[in-house]
C-alpha cells in the first residue's frame, strides 16, 4: 500500500455533500430444493451522489434504450459481483442502491481506498433484485 499524504474522505463525509441512501446487499445464495435463494439486508449509508454521465440513448431495432449511470463517494464499503476476491464461504452479488426511489445496481468500483473513500459507478435497474 503506497503512503498518500491527502485524504479526501473528510470531503466526502461533509454534510453540505452527503446525501443519505439505501444499500441492498445481497448474500449467501444457495440452491435450495432447486430454487436459487440469498439473504438480503437493507441499510443507510451516507454518500455523495452526481452523475457520471448524460443519458445515453441506444437506437435498437426492438426500440428505444435509455440507459442512466451516476456516480458514488462514500466513506462505506460497497461490492460489487466478485466471488475471486471474496471468502470461501461466501458469495458476493453487487450491491443494489436505492436513490431517489430509483434502484441502481453497481457497474465498477474504482479503489479509491488509498485516499479515504470508496468510488462506484451505479447504473438504473428500475428494481431492487437488479
């Protein structure tokens, strides 16, 4: 781990930023008399929320695409489908946030650790099982 001199988290956790927002993090799926079930746990967190991009707009022979992606600062950890880096007994699902009664499911996490914080890219699902 490199030594870094500025740490940003305490932009992160300003109030005049943060807005508070619901994770939904899914975990320990198994087969069970051949039906797939998890465990789900909802939670608050505090997190600077902005977009990441415009709306993008896919021309599709079926129609119409309008896919939506914003951007996440926090000072909590968010995962993303990883089952490589996660224990044996465990099975990561990534995490789903609920922001202004939109459901949004994380794309990327860009390791941002070094500095404080934890950096995501969430994308429009449109419910909470992503």
């Amino acid at each position: 781990m490199s030594q870094v001199w500025l740490n940003l988290s305490d932009i992160v956790a300003s109030p005049e930023f943060q807005q508070t927002i619901t994770v939904i993090r899914h975990y320990n799926g198994k087969y069970v008399k051949g039906r797939y079930e998890e465990e789900e746990q909802e939670f608050e967190i505090n997190a600077v929320v902005s977009a990441s991009d415009e709306k993008s707009l896919e021309m599709l022979p079926e129609g119409d695409r309008v896919s939506l992606s914003k951007t996440v600062h926090t000072t909590e950890k968010l995962y993303l489908s990883d089952n490589k880096n996660a224990r044996r007994d465990e099975t990561r699902i990534s995490d789903i946030i609920k922001y202004n009664g939109d459901y949004y499911k994380v794309l990327a996490i860009l390791d941002a650790d070094d500095y404080g914080f934890t950096k995501a890219v969430i994308g429009l699902t449109g419910d909470k099982d992503g």
